[in-house]
C-alpha cells in the first residue's frame, strides 16, 4: 500500500501514510573506495623512492673505500649516517672528519643534494631531462603537491617541469655561490682536517643550504663548528645558507618574481601570496623568539654563554636560533639550560618552510593551527589570516599533521625510554624532537644509543622529513560519500 492523498467533503487534503507493518526493509548501498592502481602515479613512491636511496647509500658507506683504514663502521650506523644524510638531518654516531676519507664524505654530500632538493623534485628533472617525456595530470599533481601547490588552476602544460627546472637551478647556483663566499673566508688554522679548503668550502655550503648539519669541522666547547666561533663573517654565511634553505623554494621562486616586477614597474609594483607573507612573517618572529630566550636564559651560565662576552652572547643566540633547522652548534646542549631546551625542541618540531630543506610540521602548520584557535575564542566562524579566509580544508590538514607528528614522537620516545634506561628523560626527548625535525642537535647520546634505538631514530627521522607531505598526499585522493549516517549524539569536553 502506497501513500496517497484523498479528499474530505470540505476540500481538505488528507495524507494517508503507510503502517510500520507495511514498510518494506530498505537496502542502502555504501561505495567503497577502491584501492590504488596508480603504480608510478602512487603518492608513496616518495616514500619508495627515500628508502631506496637511503639503501644504496648505506651500503656505499659501508663499503671499505668509504671509511680511513683505521676505522670499523657497522651496517646499522650505515644505514644510520645514510638516513641522516637523505632526510638532510646530521645526527651521527660517528665523527665524519675521522671516520669518512673523501669518497664517504662524497657520499654523504650527494645524499644531503638529493635529499634537501627533493626526491620527486630530481625525478621530474631527469625526466625532463633524459627522456623528455610528456607528464600527465596525475604526474602533475604529484610534482606540484611536492612542491607544496595543489591548486588544480595551475596544473597547465609545463608548469610543474618550469618550477622544476627553476627550483634546481636556484639550488644549484645559491649552493656555487656558498662555497665561494666561504672559500675565501676559511681561516686555514680553523680546518683541522686532511681535507683542502676548496673540499672543505663545498661539503661545509652544501650541508648549510640543504640543513643537513654535518661538518668535518674539529669539535670545540662540545659545538659541532666551535673552532670557527670567532670567525664572525663565516657564521653570518652559514646562517643566510641555512635561512635560504629553510624558507622553502616557492618563497625565493616568488622574491625572485617579484624583484623583476618591481623592477619592471619602475619600483611600484610587488604582490606577495598569503604563504610568502605567512612563512617570512613566522620564521622572523621564530628567530628573534628564539634568540631572545637563548640570550636571556644563558646569559650567566657559565658552561655557554657566561664566559663571553656581550658582542659574543648576542652572535652566539643568533647564530642558535638561525641554526634551529640545521644542526650546527656552537655551545654543548648538554650543558643547556631545561628552559633553553624546551624552546629548543619546540622550534625543532615546527621546523621551517614548506617545500623546504626542513622537516618538522612547518611553520604554515603553526600558523594555521594558531589562527583557528583564535578565531575559535573570539567566536568568529571563519579563519583570516592578512584579511585572507582560509578553508576549513586547510584547519583540517594542519590539524591532522599536528596531530600526528606528536603521537609518532610520544611512541618513538617511550618505545627508545624502554631500551635506554640509562639516559636522562631530557636527552632523550631531545633526541627524539630532533630526529623528526631533521635538524641534528644533539646533547651527545646518539653514539651511545642501541641498535633498536638507533632504528626508531632513522625511523622518526624518515617520517620527519615525508610523513606530513604524504598525510597532505593523501587528499588528493577520490572521496566516497555514503548515503546514511549514525545518529548524532554529544560528548562532554573539558
């Protein structure tokens, strides 16, 4: 029996609806996703593509020609010193100026190029390159979601392989012009190694510009680089390589746009997008935040900044908060401050720019998150940031990254707690927020650490470097809409 509508004398409708007992039972269907067959197309050949490397360049390390011959260097610390390398992070059980003659210190500066340019990135170059190929719409977003630009209005023909091009170009040519500069600033009583000044001047520009953090530099004070502590002009240089290459390549890509505009509009003309204004806004603010409280909380300990001078505080604090992405050091972080240390970690975690030489969540994450806070308290239903409205997409991206990042450092950290019980907590916590943001700061435990702890290290450090790009990977996917939902129902917060 059917519902109907009949008609009273008055000319009043009445609907007439079925009994529960003449309902039949209603089947609804939920489509289901269907798995990936992208095969090369995959988001996850990022991933293949970074355990690959990380593979042959451990077994290049750990080769006999790679080592001096006086050293014996295990299969876990290859693999260890590779995925430090590929994720451009610089923690190492080893120190590189005694144990790598200058085919491993090869090696590793190849792996921090390939790893600070990007895996992706350098696929499409070769592939532009030797083959010449024609990249599809699927390829396309794959390139342009690597590089940070998901926007589908800029998927035209040759957009993402321009971007390429210029970004390794850049990469190239910012990277000559660090081993000139310090070529000619080397203090030859600084080296304190085998190695040339000119083979000193390219390991040490590559690894400032791709934040790697390895340096054959002779320790000094416990700081990685403390020997060149008063060479004033040479710290200056590692920290604009470092700042380079810690904002990521679309904001120099876009200065660099806008520069020529701005000179083509007779010095009138300049638009910046709300992520070049997002990310130089953070990083400056991060930097002086950072170099405010390491001055002020170190000023009088006499193990780092106590013993300096006032000229020598204020460089050494600046050159610690330019650095918080690399890894050079001037000053033992064993001997730190724990208010230092909770700074320190948390601009570790943040990291840098997108698309940058930096891992953590970045610093757009931060912004993102720390915008929606507060237009949650002040009750505004939408999210601006420079009177721009950002989607709820984005909150919801940058929320799933935070998220996720501090769940994987909360189980590497009490998975390594449980095969370090020896360590202080701090240490290790340090360690662990270091690995992920791929900076390389250490307080000096990473020689000490066990082989299991030394794989959720390359772990944290792999998952650092990929994890939030693949998670933002992820969207680009086809969503499934079902055609029922649970009943709503509250939980209480607070």
């Amino acid at each position: 029996m059917n519902n109907f509508d009949l008609k009273n004398k008055d000319g009043n409708k009445i609907h007439r609806v079925q009994r529960s007992s003449e309902l039949k039972t209603e089947i609804i269907r939920l489509d289901k996703r269907s798995k990936s067959r992208r095969g090369i197309n995959s988001p996850l050949l990022l991933f293949y593509g970074l355990i690959f490397l990380i593979f042959i360049g451990a077994i290049g390390l750990f080769l006999p020609f790679s080592s001096n011959s006086n050293q014996s260097i295990s299969l876990i610390d290859s693999f260890f010193i590779s995925a430090s390398a590929v994720t451009v992070t610089g923690l190492t059980p080893l120190q590189s100026e005694v144990t790598w003659n200058i085919y491993g210190l090869t090696i590793i500066s190849i792996l921090s190029i390939v790893g600070g340019l990007g895996f992706m990135v350098g696929a499409g170059f070769l592939i532009y390159i030797f083959f010449g190929k024609k990249i599809n719409l699927e390829q396309k977003m794959l390139i342009n979601e690597s590089i940070s630009d998901s926007s589908t209005s800029k998927f035209n023909s040759g957009t993402s392989i321009k971007v390429v091009l210029n970004i390794f170009y850049i990469t190239v040519a910012i990277q000559i012009i660090g081993v000139i500069a310090i070529y000619f600033l080397w203090n030859s009583k600084d080296l304190n190694n085998n190695y040339s000044v000119c083979f000193n001047s390219i390991f040490q520009s590559i690894s400032s510009f791709n934040g790697a953090g390895f340096d054959i530099i002779s320790d000094k004070n416990g700081g990685s680089i403390g020997s060149i502590s008063q060479n004033i002009n040479m710290l200056y240089t590692i920290s604009f390589l470092v700042f380079l290459g810690s904002i990521g390549y679309p904001i120099i890509l876009e200065f660099i746009e806008n520069f020529k505009l701005f000179l083509q509009s007779k010095f009138k003309s300049m638009f910046f997008s709300l992520n070049f204004k997002v990310v130089i806004s953070t990083t400056i603010f991060m930097i002086l935040f950072g170099m405010l409280q390491f001055m002020f909380s170190e000023w009088s300990n006499i193990h780092t900044l106590g013993k300096e001078s006032v000229e020598n505080k204020i460089l050494i604090s600046f050159f610690h908060s330019f650095n918080r992405t690399s890894g050079f050091s001037l000053i033992d972080y064993n001997l730190i401050h724990n208010s230092t240390s909770v700074t320190t970690m948390m601009l570790m975690f943040v990291g840098g720019g997108s698309l940058s030489v930096s891992g953590g969540i970045k610093v757009g994450t931060l912004t993102v998150i720390f915008a929606a806070l507060i237009s949650n308290i002040m009750g505004k239903e939408d999210i601006t940031i420079f009177k721009r409205t950002l989607s709820k997409e984005a909150t919801r991206r940058a929320l799933i990254i935070f998220i996720f990042s501090i769940l994987v450092i909360i189980f590497s950290f009490m998975i390594i707690s449980a095969f370090e019980p020896d360590n202080i907590f701090r240490e290790l916590l340090f360690e662990c927020v270091s690995a992920f943001g791929n900076v390389g700061l250490t307080t000096g435990i990473t020689s000490e650490l066990s082989g299991v702890s030394k794989i959720f290290i390359i772990f944290l450090m792999i998952i650092g470097r990929f994890g939030p790009l693949l998670l933002a990977l992820m969207f680009i996917g086809k969503n499934y809409k079902v055609n029922a939902k649970p009943a709503y129902e509250n939980i209480r917060l607070g």
